[in-house]
C-alpha cells in the first residue's frame, strides 16, 4: 500500500471515488503476497495488483458489485492446475481478497490502512476477517463472501494497542504478532482467539545508519537507496562527510557518535554499520547502537581485532547478551575485498537479518531441507496397516 500513497493522495485530490482489493491469505503458488493492494476508482482508473495480472480484471468488476451493495467482503479465486494457464493463477494457487468498496474517511479499514501507508511510524492495521468457507476453490469464479467486521484494532511500533479484543491474553498475543510482522515488514492473517484477523503491516522506511565516512560507505549508500532504506552517514571529520563524497546520502552529519544518536533518534528499527577504523569512535557508537536496541549493528574488522574489542566492550559494561547481537566481522563471506564488494556483503547480511534469512545459498538450503525431510522420512516407523 505504501508505494500507492502518492496515486491515492492525488486521485482523491481530484475528487475520485476509490475502493481497493488487498490479499489476505495465500496458498500453494500464489503470484502476490499477502498485502499486495489493487485501487479502483469509478471513472475506470486502477493501479497496484492483487495476482500480477491474473485476476485483476475480476477484482475490480468485484470492487464495481461492492459499491453498490456499500459492503465489504472476501472473495476467494482458485483454479485447478488444469485450468490454471487459462486463468492465469501458477499450478492451482490460490488467494483471498478482501474486496472494499470505498477508502472514505476513517472507521473504514482501507482509510486507516491508507493514513497508516502514509504515516512515518511504524503501524498494523487489524481486520477481523471471516471464517473461510468449504468448497470456495471449486473454480477460478468468486465463492465463499462474507462480510468482515470493521477493523477496530491498530498496533503501533512501539507496542501500543488501539482497540480490543475479547481479553487481555488476546490483546498481549495480537501485539507480540503483529510487532513481529512489522519487524519483517510482511502482512498475514493469524488465527486469534477463534478469529481470523489479517494484520496489514505499515513499517517506517528502514534506515541506514554509517558512523565512519569510509570509502566502502560510499557504495554501501548506493546499495541501500537501490533497497527503499533511507541513509543517513556520520563522521567526526568534516573533511570526510562532504556532499561531494556523498552525492546520494539522505543526511550527513558531523559529530560523535551520542550526539549523532540522539540527533536523528537512533531506535530499534534502525541498522547501523560502524567503519570507522577509529576505537574512540567506533567502540562508543557500537555501546549507543546496542544499548538502544537497534536491529542489526555490525562493524568493520578482523576476527582477532573482534575479540580484543568484545573483551574492552565487556569490561566497560556491555552485556553478554548485547555483545552476542554485534556482527563482526561485518557481512556475509560473498568472497570480494573491493569497496564496492564489501558493500554488497554488508547489504546482504542487512536484508537477511531483516527478513530472517541464512545467508545459506538456495541451493545449498534447498539440499539442506531434503536432506532433514528425507532423513525424517527414514527415521519414522513403517505402519503395519
């Protein structure tokens, strides 16, 4: 939804009447993921997608049937592997849409969904959806609709609930999944206390945070403005942090480390990469990035320069357990000792401890898991039916 801000901010400017479709649930081999929006407006105009082409054409007429009912409701499209190349879904996936009729003012889930898309903090915005329904895959035509309740809940980065559910125990698991959702920044319906509630994250722009105005921050900006992550560089040297270094940098900033912190906010959403080279400066920037929880802190250096500064970090009071979140050496091992190679191995250890991922070639993960279900297989006991 956030890439479609500006098209939403400038359809409704011009006075346009617009509904959404957005997929809730996947299965089998869906071509969107959860979250991914469709806009529809009355004049004929659409924009995002549901399926990459698939059936968009069936969810905007959808959105036309919804308007004039004034109702919101799920609409499941599956197909068989049959059928699939005809309607356009890959080998019999399937997806749940839910189909809303107007983004009006709030109340509504899709004009909350759309101030969060335009919010700078970090939200979920909560829809209660209906049970899923037998049979509703018999073929690539809508079945199962029912209408959702109005969304009532919104779960802010900072743990904040807006809302309800039946009790605190609910509310405590709502909060700690949705958080997790927006930490990886992937929408998903969750099953909660017999309910299905889709949780449509909003995270803020990830951030990039470079104390140390080395020459491997250079391509490192680069890479993280072609990945949507705002990028702010840090020195303490004026002659280092220049714009002229730095053409594509969001902010540059002159100072140490804590007045940097507390200039731009350092919070736990924050990526920070120490190259500094400079043990007065690196080691308190690691202290500030750790000790305000930041999600991944990683700094330059070699395995032996590693101990001798975990052992200086430990003794000037940084917990075990702080320490154990430090990556150092810096990167995932992709091999390259160029700048602009030990940038892209920056990156990549970024994206991965992002999303959750390895660093394990796909390949190899790939062997790795049908080795673990093959072995599970020969390990389970024959049945003697």
């Amino acid at each position: 939804m956030k890439e479609l801000v500006e098209t939403l901010t400038a359809w409704r400017a011009g006075g346009a009447e617009i509904g959404r479709g957005v997929v809730v649930r996947t299965f089998g081999s869906a071509p969107r993921p959860e979250g991914a929006v469709l806009l529809a407006t009355t004049d004929g105009r659409i924009a995002g997608s549901v399926s990459g082409g698939c059936v968009e054409g069936a969810v905007v007429e959808e959105i036309r049937r919804a308007r004039e009912t004034g109702r919101s409701r799920v609409v499941r499209y599956g197909i068989s592997d049959e059928q699939a190349w005809d309607v356009g879904l890959a080998c019999g996936g399937i997806i749940d849409v839910l189909i809303e009729p107007v983004i009006a003012e709030p109340v509504e889930s899709a004009a909350r969904a759309s101030a969060a898309a335009g919010a700078t903090r970090g939200r979920a915005v909560v829809t209660t959806l209906p049970a899923d329904s037998p049979g509703a895959t018999a073929g690539p035509h809508p079945r199962g609709e029912r209408e959702p309740a109005a969304p009532q809940l919104v779960v802010w980065e900072d743990g904040r609930l807006e809302g309800s559910l039946a009790d605190p125990e609910s509310n405590a698991d709502l909060v700690r999944v949705a958080l997790e959702s927006l930490a990886r920044g992937t929408s998903r319906t969750v099953e909660l206390s017999g309910r299905s509630l889709f949780i449509e994250v909003f995270p803020p722009q990830p951030r990039l945070v470079v104390i140390g105005a080395a020459q491997i921050a250079i391509p490192l900006v680069s890479i993280a403005r072609a990945l949507g992550f705002e990028t702010i560089v840090a020195d303490v040297r004026p002659a280092f942090a220049t714009s002229e270094r730095f053409p594509d940098v969001d902010r540059l900033i002159v100072g140490w480390p804590d007045e940097v912190a507390d200039a731009i906010d350092m919070s736990p959403s924050d990526a920070v990469v120490v190259l500094s080279h400079d043990t007065k400066v690196d080691e308190p920037a690691i202290i500030t990035a750790l000790s305000r929880g930041c999600r991944y802190v990683g700094a330059i250096g070699s395995r032996k320069r590693q101990v001798t500064r975990r052992e200086r970090l430990a003794a000037a009071g940084v917990p075990l357990e702080d320490l154990d979140r430090l990556r150092s050496p810096v990167g995932l091992d992709l091999g390259g000792r160029a700048p602009a190679e030990t940038a892209l191995a920056i990156m990549a250890e970024i994206v991965a401890a992002r999303y959750g991922g390895t660093g394990v070639l796909l390949r190899d993960k790939a062997r790795i898991e049908a080795g673990q279900v093959a072995a599970t297989a020969a390990a389970a006991p024959l049945s003697r039916g």
